[in-house]
C-alpha cells in the first residue's frame, strides 16, 4: 500500500472524483471486512522533537498506522496515524492494552501519553501496555488544511462570538468564509475527517496490536469517541472508562455540544468567584482578591465586558487588544481549572487598572496553527448537518444572551458547520443500551465544557451498559486530573480488577 501526503492526496482525488465514486451503497465496515490484514507496527524510541515527546520520556515507543482515507476502498490510498506506546514494566501483571482516547476535536494523543504515562504506569501497576495515537488531522498524523487566513485561526474568531450588541452579521460572515475556505482547500483528507472514521482507525489500531480486545479511558470528545467505537464494536471493549461526557443526541451531536458551553459556564463561575472573593488570595498574590464577597464578582466581570465592547484595552501582544470577547474567552479557556484561575485575575485586575496592561496567554494571543484549526472545524461540521437559517441564529442568540450573559450568545451563534458545504457521508452513531455492561463514566457536577446536564443523556442512552460516578467538583476532565481521591480510586479499581460501582454513586471528595 502507498502512504500519500495530504497535497498528493487532495490533488490526485479530487481530480479523478473519486469522492463520488466512493459512494457505493456497501457499508465501510463490510467493505473493510474483505480487506488484507493490518501489518505489524515497527516499534522505535520516540523521544524527539519530531513526535512532539519530550526527552524525558525515554520508554515511549512510536510506530506509523497506516488507515484508509475511505474504509469503503480500504485497498485505496492510505492516510498514516502516529502511535504510541509504553509497554507494561511488569509483564507477568499484564492483563492487556489500554488506549487513551484525546480530547478535542484535534487533541494529540501521543503528547498526552507523554504527559500522563507516568501517573498512568504507576496507577495501573503493570496491568496494561498503554497506547495511544494522533487522530487523523492531528500531530504527527497526516495532516488536513483549510488555508485560513491567520485572523480566521484567531479562537476568539473561530469560536463565533456576537458583536457588542448581539449582532451576528460579522461572525455569520466570518463563518461562511471560514466554511468556503475548507470546502476549497481541504479536499478528501479533511472530508474524511470524523468520528465513525476515528472509531475505525481505533479498531484498524486494535488489529494492529494483535488484540481481540481494548480497554479504554476517553477523554471529553474521547468519550464520544469511545461510545461510538463501544457501538460499533461491543465485542472488542473489555473496561471502558469515559471522563467528562457530552450529550450525544445523534440530530445535534457538536451543535449540541456547543450550545452546552453557555450552561458549562453558569455552573462553573461559582468556584471562580468564590475563589477571587476569599481573602487568601491577598496573601498569595496583591491584587488577586477581586471582591469583598463572591456574589459581587459576576456583575463585576459582566460590567468590566460590557466596558472592553466598547473601549478594547491594549494588551502586551501589539496589535491584540483585550476586547470583551476576548476576556470572556479567556474565562471559558479558565474555567477548565482551578489552576488556571489566578492568570485569568490577573488579566481583570490590568483590564480594570488605567495603566495596565493585560498579559494575554498564549491560546489569546496568537492565532491557532492552520491544521489545528482545521480539524477543531472539520470533524464536528462533518458528522452532522447543521441548520443554516441566519435568522433563527440570531432569534436564539438573542434568547441565550439574556439566559447566559457570561457566554453572550457565541454558543447559540453560527459556527461555520452551518454552511459547510458537504453533506455528512454517513448518519451520526446512536448511542444505545445495546451491549456488554462495562462501561464506567466519571464526572464533574461543575464542567465548564461537557456540563452535568450532557453527561446525564450520555447516562442514559447507555442505559444498565455503564454507571456513573459524580464528583461534587469544579473543572474539565476528572481522573488522574484534580486530584480526587475517590474518583481516582473508583476509576483505577475497574480498570485493575474489574470491580465496578454496582449503582451509580458519588464522590464528595
């Protein structure tokens, strides 16, 4: 099999039209069935700049995975993952393989292999070899591109914010050309971007490393991931461990996760602004402590946007100035984790000082990398035809401003899936009941990103197929995370012995 690169790929495909060729009525899976068997991985060190693994990670493995552009041709052109691995260090304790399923759209898995084998190796003791990969578009995988212009990679443009007012007018433009953009750049590579195509690099992976099954722990989109893949292929998941779930209504799927984003927020400030009333803060740092008392810390951020709408303050990146959406994506970036909370302090307190200047973080200051932007937009426009009616987005972001003012619309607002122009190439999975019962879900009452009321629906489409665990905690992903002791507890007790909540049950501390 030949391995193209996305250019070759995009040229070579779209000439010769071969996207509409591949529209046969045979399933991908029953075409990939007929296919060859799936060659070794050819292990190496990977501990180089290259592979995104720093040096101190020494006893990572990588490999390259090669994976259909379109599992419908499976002998076609071939697309190539980056995996990884570090192998059990006690191999008469190994019981299997365990996957870490990343985040995003567009996290990297092989990176956090790096940055969580360690806690992950000594939790588990030897019980699995861990794995992990670059999802197609991803890190060292091949890569998709949109050709966006830098301020259209901007995340406080990408992410669809109203103007001052409401107006949508610039954001539902900037989305139409964001949509135009992908549609004439990206090609196959980018169309084949998705989450039923990910579930079946995951079992093409599976194959690959010679097992009949996988454990698993997803993470945030992971979690979607992670019922897909337990739909699609129940007899191939051994102890399944979804953290921070969204709601995967297969009509909504992104849109819904979006739309969530605004209830996210409202149920996670609390801990901010508890944290920025308490009269610690002024020990650790002067001017952290932002209010006398918590319930004054809302109004305070609200009239602080509300100012930054009209009069943006210079920041220490020229050219960039803190406006009001600015800083309220820097509160939906914060909100992630308590760690996070004193950067975003320290940014109101400069905003709210006539001589300050606010440092922005990284994330704020500087446009997201071309490929990184394309998969954060094609996966989710991909799986599921979104409404592409201007008006009812601007009904609903009026409606959503004044019930999420901390959000001010962008949840509700057009994001540029509503005017992608290719149809999904196949319906969204539905997640059921049907299945083997080893599926354990944890959660945070107060996630900003994956809200208590998604992971709920997530709960019950899987139905007596998995139980919940709750952790009366702030913040966006749970184990091995916040430090938890009984959710670390619970999660790594399944994945080591088995042994499972017999009913959903909840975690204080």
């Amino acid at each position: 099999m030949t391995t193209y690169s996305r250019r070759a790929l995009v040229l070579a495909l779209s000439a010769a039209g071969v996207a509409a060729t591949l529209t046969a009525v045979v399933t991908p899976e029953a075409a990939y069935a007929g296919a060859g068997a799936v060659p070794a991985l050819d292990w190496r060190p990977c501990a180089t700049a290259a592979s995104g693994v720093a040096a101190s990670a020494p006893a990572q493995e990588c490999a390259e995975l090669p994976v259909p552009l379109d599992y419908r041709d499976p002998n076609g052109p071939q697309l190539t993952l980056a995996v990884s691995r570090l192998r059990s260090e006690r191999p008469e304790a190994r019981r299997g393989t365990l996957l870490y399923i990343p985040g995003g759209p567009g996290g990297s898995g092989v990176r956090q292999l790096a940055q969580k084998g360690d806690a992950l190796r000594k939790a588990m003791a030897g019980a699995y070899d861990l794995v992990s990969f670059d999802p197609r578009g991803v890190g060292g995988s091949t890569k998709a591109s949109c050709d966006l212009d830098a301020e259209d990679r901007d995340l406080v443009n990408l992410r669809p914010w109203p103007g001052p007012d409401g107006d949508i007018t610039e954001s539902v433009a900037r989305s139409r050309r964001i949509a135009d953009a992908c549609a004439r750049n990206g090609g196959p590579v980018l169309r084949s971007l998705t989450t039923a195509n990910e579930a079946r690099d995951i079992d093409r992976f599976r194959q690959a490393l010679g097992e009949e099954k996988l454990s698993a722990w997803g993470v945030s989109y992971g979690t979607y991931v992670g019922a897909v893949y337990a739909q699609k292929y129940p007899r191939h998941t051994d102890r399944w461990v979804l953290d921070s779930s969204g709601d995967p209504d297969p009509a909504r799927v992104a849109r819904g996760w979006a739309a969530n984003m605004a209830v996210g927020a409202d149920d996670r400030f609390p801990d901010f602004a508890a944290w920025a009333a308490d009269p610690a803060r002024e020990d650790e740092e002067p001017g952290l402590r932002l209010a006398e008392r918590a319930e004054d810390v809302r109004p305070l951020f609200l009239a602080l946007a509300a100012k930054l709408d009209r009069e943006p303050k210079e920041s220490t990146t020229p050219g960039t100035p803190l406006t009001g959406n600015r800083l309220r994506q820097a509160l939906q970036n914060a909100l992630y984790s308590d760690a996070s909370f004193p950067q975003l302090a320290r940014i109101i307190r400069a905003a709210m000082d006539p001589a300050g200047k606010p440092v922005l973080p990284p994330d704020l200051a500087q446009p997201l990398r071309d490929e990184d932007a394309a998969v954060t937009a094609a996966v989710i426009c991909n799986d599921v035809r979104w409404p592409g009616s201007v008006p009812a987005y601007e009904r609903a972001v009026t409606a959503d401003r004044v019930r999420h003012p901390l959000t001010a619309g962008m949840p509700a607002n057009a994001f540029a899936c509503s005017f992608w122009k290719d149809a999904p190439a196949e319906k969204p999975t539905r997640i059921t009941a049907e299945g083997p019962s080893n599926i354990l879900m944890i959660q945070n009452l107060r996630d900003p990103s994956t809200p208590y009321s998604g992971a709920l629906k997530m709960r019950e489409a899987l139905g007596d197929r998995a139980r919940l665990v709750t952790l009366d905690h702030g913040g966006h992903s749970v184990y091995l995370g916040n430090g938890n002791a009984c959710g670390d507890r619970t999660v790594t007790e399944y994945l080591t012995t088995g042994r499972r909540p017999a009913r959903d049950t909840y975690c204080a501390d």
